[in-house]
C-alpha cells in the first residue's frame, strides 16, 4: 500500500470516527435534554469515555492526526480527515463544551433536580 492509500485510509478511518463522535455527543445532550436512558445512551457514554482517555493519554492529541502526518497529510486544521476545514477548526472546544453540558444535564436528572 503506497503512502496515499495509507493517508487515505486513515483519513477515512477518522472521519468515520468523528461522525460516531458526534453523534455520540448529540444522543448525550438528547438524553440531558429528554431524560432517555437507554442502550445508546450507555454506548455512548463508553464511547465517549474511551475517546477522552485516548486524546488525554496521548498528550491532549489525537494519534491519527499522528498518523496521517507520517503519511504526507500537510498540516492544518483539516488535513487528517475528508471533512471540511470550517466543520473541524474548533472541534475540541465546541464538542467538549457540548459533551460537558450533556453530562451535567444528565447528572442534574440523575439527583432529580431537573423533571
């Protein structure tokens, strides 16, 4: 596999993850918000969980944005995945602040303060 293919193919493999990502993060707002506590809420909590260990354990950064440098992605805000620039510039805080408010809107149901 030449060095194109591979940068494509983690290029693909982190769009796909961030896509789960996202969503992930609006089923976690969608239960703060409605107090649905089913199966998808657990997974995504797991995978949300796992995705803040990973970036955290690999010092605040992800290793497929690593990865696809060593294989000729040039460097920028949207060179590691096929989304648009303007869609992942300020990924880190808008999605971190969204999954910061889903989790206190969960806790504040959980302690029966909200309905």
């Amino acid at each position: 596999m030449t060095n194109a293919q591979t940068l494509a193919l983690v290029r693909a493999i982190h769009t796909v993850i961030y896509l789960v990502m996202v969503t992930a993060i609006g089923i976690l707002l969608y239960s703060g918000i409605t107090g649905y506590a089913g199966i998808w809420l657990w997974i995504s909590l797991a995978l949300l969980t796992i995705e803040t260990l990973v970036f955290f354990g690999n010092g605040m950064k992800c290793p497929l944005t690593s990865l696809a440098v060593r294989y000729g992605a040039e460097k920028g805000y949207a060179f590691d995945t096929f989304l648009p620039e303007n869609l992942t510039r300020h990924t880190f805080w808008f999605f971190g602040f969204l999954t910061v408010v889903g989790v206190v809107l969960i806790c504040l149901r959980w302690l029966g303060i909200l309905g």
